[in-house]
C-alpha cells in the first residue's frame, strides 16, 4: 500500500499511519524523495504536535546537507 492511497471509510489518513510506524520505529527523520509524500508527512507531523521530535525531509536536501557539511 503506497502513502498517498486513502482507504474508503478509514479514520486515519495514510500519512499519519506512516507517520506512527516510524514513532515505533524510534526514528527520529524521515526520509522521502517524493514531493507529495513530503507535503502529507509534514502535514501530518504539525498535526500530531511533533515538531521537536521526528523531521521530514526531501532526500536530495538531505545528500545537499550532508555535502556541504563535509
């Protein structure tokens, strides 16, 4: 099931549920090179009140970061 498919009937939106399995996960960054996948997981971060604890990124600004740092 990718990020973006919303089941009918269901309360909780993709994005959130991914969201969650990363939390589980202790991750603290999530990863996508997917614009739309940015835009829901960020949505869904504000939403849940998780600013300091989990990020989302584009990969591309991520291997950007790193480069200039190194």
């Amino acid at each position: 099931m990718s990020l973006w498919h919303e089941i009918e009937g269901e309360q909780v939106r993709m994005s959130q549920k991914r969201l969650d399995m990363a939390l589980d996960a202790g991750a603290d960054l999530i990863v996508t090179a997917c614009p739309f996948c940015l835009i829901h997981l960020e949505d869904a971060v504000k939403t849940r009140n998780l600013e300091g604890r989990i990020r989302v990124t584009d990969l591309m600004e991520l291997v950007s970061s790193t480069i200039e740092e190194g």
